[in-house]
C-alpha cells in the first residue's frame, strides 16, 4: 500500500469528516500543510486577518450551522492567539476542531523559535487536547478530535502537530469508527428520573420552565416549545437560551438574571417547583445561591454530570442530552393547572413591563425594533456590553430568526467575526452583527475579510463613545467616576482635566469605505428605517451603520452584583 505523509492524510482525513469551510493562517510549522490545502478544491479555505478573529469566525460557524468548526494555525504566536476563542466555545459548548502547528519533535522543550506547550496552556479551556508524537496515530487521533468534539457536552479539541509528524510518511488509512476507553457520552434518558421529574410537575401549583443554553444547542426549540404548549407551563430562559420558545409566545415571560425581566425573576422567587433545561446555573442567573427559587423544588436536565449541583443543589438530577429529555417528556407529560398562576405572572408584567422610556433622542429600542420590523429571518450576532443585553432583551426570536452571542466567558470582539463565520454557514440567510464602539475595535481588520469574500453583512454598531456596560456599573455603584472608560480619552484630556476631549476615532464610516465596505451614520430616529434599507441594497460587501447613542443609556433592570434576584433596580 503507497504511504502518505501525514499532511496528505489530514487533508484526506478533513474530507473524510465532510468538512467544507477551514478557517485558517498559516507559518512555518504548518505552510506544508497549506501547500496540501492548495492542491484540492473541495476544502473551502477562509483567511482571516488575526488568528482571535479566525477562531470566533469558526465557532459561529459552527453553532448556525450545526457542524465542527475547523481550524488551523501555526505554533508560538498563532496558537497562543486561539486561546480566547476556545475559553469562548468551550463556556458555551461549541464544537471545534483546531490544529496548531508545532516544531519538530527533537526540538519540543528547547525553546526554539515558536515553540510553546499550547497543550499545557489550553488544558483548562478545551474539552481535549494532545501533540501527535507518533505518525501511525495521526489518523485515529483527529477520528477521536471530531468525535469528541461534536458528541456528549460539545466542545473544543485541539491537535498539536509537530512538523517532522506530518512529513512523515505512513498509512494511508483514516478509521472508520471511533472507540475511545473512558469516553462513553451518555445521550439516553434515565425514564425513572424523568417521571418522577412530570409528576412533581404534575402536583406543583406555581411550575416554571428554565431553558438554557443547552436547548439551543441540541436543537430541541421546536420540541420544547411543543411541551410547554401542552402543560401550559410558564417558560423563562438564560440569555444562551433565548430563543428555546418563540419570544411573542403567551408561555414566555423572558430571560432572568442580572439583567432579566422583573415577571421572570419574580416568577424564580415565587415558583414552588423550577424545570430546568440546558442550563449551568452561573452566577449572572442566580444572585446569591441561598436566595435563588428558595421556594422551589429544582428538576435540572443537562448533558454534564458535573454541571448537576455544583451551584444550585437539586432534587432530581438527570443526566441527558436535551433533545432525548424533551422527546420523552412529549410521551408523558400532561396538562397542567396553572391558570391562577398565570394571572400572577401577568400582573407582574403589567407592573413592571420590560420597556426603556422614550426619549425625544434615538435610542437602542428605536433600532431594535426596527430591525425586528425590517427582518423577518435573520441571524443576529452580537458583541459583549450594554448593546447585548439590549439585544437580548428586544430582538425577535422566531423559528426563522436567531440570536448567538459569547455568553459564558463575554468575550468583546466576538460580533463582527461571528457574523463573518455565521454569513459563510449561511449565505442565503440575513445576517446582522450588533456591536459597541468599543467591541468593533478589538477585530475591527476582519474588514479585509469580509470584503474579500463578498459577504452582505449588516454591521450596526451602538457608538456611546464608552465602555458602556462598565461605564453603567461605575454610574450605579462607583459614583460616577468613570476611569478607564471614555473612548476619547487621551493627552488632551488628561492635559485639560477632562475640559477638553478630541473628535471620537476612529471615524467608522471612512475605515468601512478605506476597506472597500459601506459606510452610513445616524444620528436621528427618523434615518434608522432608511439606513437598513439601504444596507439591504448591497449585496456583496457589508455595510457598517454607526448609530450615535446617548453614554446615558442604560439597561435595566439590573440586579447589583451580590444580590438576590428579587433586589432589581428598575430605573435610576
């Protein structure tokens, strides 16, 4: 049998696996690599201008498509640079596959030029991570990465790949099937569990679903929303798990949290039994642990044994796939009285409805709503602020409409790369990155590659001239000194104490128009209708609209850190 060297067999085994789209930028240690990638055409190879920029471009790939996100770097600089982007997916359980390159192997604890234990460093932030030692197991080893990465509590994996490894010559052969001792994923649904689960839900008088993350990612929306309809039981939803039910469904009451509706906070406190879905139960969602549902007996569904009582404890833990658990749940639950119950939960909306005041001034709800007016299917990508909670509170979830984020780890920089990796998954689907001035910046030469690819993009970015989420903390708990924040700080302010401050920089409209993009600024409610329909118009470059946003708005409600659920500030 004619032998191949190892970057043969993993261009072989990347077809094998039916990957169409590698995000990669290459080096030394992996240009043979590259040279492999260039003489085939099935692999569709992304460029993008920073390997951060290259890792989000991946995983939102990923999670609008349902498939592995790959990923290529060379060693020393190139790998370190993955390491947000994979905190990133492995907090929010994305599936990726990311090759590093390495120096050969004799060189491997030497410091040579580029070398770095990028295994060691990502241990903590990966699902796997190993250094191909060995040519004869190159092939079961990315099996075993793709395997791993998409099965069980999906994840990041990364493959380290010594130079000399891959010009090795050795088998052709690519595995098959997969058989990893100690890695047995449970999917299947314990039924004993999940009985006793419907029939405290059966018996409670104040039920209340929580759906997180996890029922987006297994895909169970259409199926979840199914069993709520049929035991008319309230839902609530993380941020990473809007979405789980339509947002205008009569069930959906909103998200909570820090910054979640008041009936859904309520509706945690006053609950006597919480259903939850997918969830991990972070600190943004609970406030302090001993006053969360204190009322509640607490179900909880998740993939991960060991997300299961490590912050909240539970009653009836049950470890399975999401999909599985509501699939089995259609089979037996019932309808459930919970009309009083209801009428409580409307009472509290009608009190406190989620609405931000209107000003005379344009605001982020007159933009949302806009959007939600204009784009009945989208994909709607943010960044991490004030302008992502906005969106998590306001933008339209539908079956044809979705929403992705960095929720776990709240990584700025995420929105405009995302919505590059979301566009290349998707071509025919709307595609709109919602952003901060601030959060634009951190991957703001991805430009260059959404150009290049001819990518209709709407990029709208909320231009409060602030840090503004930590700008709001210091408004609210810091007495209003705001250090560290203003975009427009520099030599002359600190030279004027702050009387004098420069035009803001950059000017977002001519870097899109220096990139070949489109650029549009609004400054008034009345051109906001008219700027998205004339980025609809371009259709094959992406267009940057610059919304002037007053540093005075704020998101609310808001719970301080440290508190409880039911210590919401209102408005302030």
């Amino acid at each position: 049998m004619r032998q191949i060297s190892g970057n043969k067999l993993l261009v072989k085994a990347l077809k094998e696996e039916g990957v169409d789209t590698l995000f990669g930028y290459p080096g030394a240690c992996t240009i043979d690599i590259s040279d492999e990638l260039y003489k085939q055409s099935d692999i569709r190879v992304i460029l993008p201008r920073h390997e951060q920029a290259l890792v989000h471009e991946a995983d939102a790939y990923a999670r609008t498509t349902g498939k592995v996100g790959v990923c290529l770097v060379t060693s020393g600089p190139g790998a370190t640079n993955l390491v947000t982007g994979l905190a990133t997916a492995n907090y929010d359980s994305v599936p990726l596959v990311c090759f590093t390159g390495q120096v050969a192997r004799h060189l491997i604890g030497n410091d040579a030029f580029q070398e770095v234990d990028i295994v060691g460093i990502t241990r903590s932030i990966t699902k796997y991570g190993v250094t191909v030692r060995n040519r004869e197991d190159l092939g079961r080893i990315i099996k075993e990465a793709f395997y791993i990465a998409r099965t069980g509590k999906p994840g990041p994996v990364l493959i380290d790949l010594p130079k000399d490894v891959m010009s090795e010559l050795g088998s052709p052969e690519y595995p098959a099937d997969v058989n990893i001792r100690g890695y047995k994923p449970n999917t299947s649904v314990h039924i004993g569990q999940l009985k006793k689960a419907i029939k405290m839900l059966n018996k409670a008088e104040r039920p209340l679903f929580l759906a997180g993350g996890g029922v987006n990612i297994a895909h169970a929306n259409d199926i979840f929303t199914e069993v709520a309809e049929k035991t008319n039981i309230p839902v609530i939803t993380t941020v990473m798990g809007r979405g789980a039910i339509p947002t205008n469904h009569p069930l959906y009451i909103g998200n909570l949290g820090m910054h979640g509706a008041y009936a859904a906070n309520m509706a945690v406190s006053e609950c006597d039994l919480l259903f939850s879905i997918g969830t991990r139960f972070n600190d943004r969602i609970t406030g302090k642990l001993h006053a969360f549902a204190p009322k509640a007996q607490i179900v909880h569904i998740d993939i991960d044994t060991a997300a299961i009582s490590r912050n909240i404890h539970v009653d009836i833990p049950i470890v399975a796939d999401a999909k599985e658990a509501v699939l089995k749940m259609q089979e037996y639950v019932e309808p459930c009285d919970t009309g009083e119950w209801l009428k409580v939960i409307d009472s509290w909306q009608e009190e406190h409805p989620l609405t931000m005041k209107k000003h005379a001034q344009m605001g982020p709800r007159d933009i949302i709503d806009e959007l939600n007016r204009q784009f009945d299917e989208a994909i709607v990508v943010t960044d991490v602020g004030q302008h992502q909670m906005f969106a998590a509170q306001y933008v339209e979830i539908t079956a044809k409409k979705k929403i992705i984020m960095s929720g776990g780890l709240g990584t700025m920089g995420y929105g405009f790369p995302g919505a590059i990796g979301a566009k290349l998954g998707n071509p025919d689907t709307p595609v709109i990155a919602i952003s901060g001035d601030g959060g634009m910046q951190m991957n703001i030469q991805e430009f260059a590659t959404a150009v290049l690819e001819e990518l209709p993009m709407v990029l709208c970015v909320f231009n409060n001239t602030y840090l503004g989420m930590v700008r709001q903390w210091q408004k609210l708990f810091y007495g209003k000194r705001y250090g560290m924040t203003n975009l427009r700080s520099g030599a002359l302010f600190r030279r004027t104490e702050g009387q004098e401050m420069p035009e803001y920089t950059p000017d977002f409209v001519k870097l899109a128009e220096s990139y070949g993009a489109k650029g549009i600024r609004v400054t008034k409610k009345e051109e906001i209708a008219a700027a998205f329909e004339e980025a609809k118009k371009n259709t094959k470059v992406p267009t940057l609209i610059e919304f002037i946003i007053d540093p005075e708005e704020m998101v609310y409600p808001m719970i301080q850190p440290g508190g409880t659920l039911e210590e919401m500030i209102m408005d302030c």
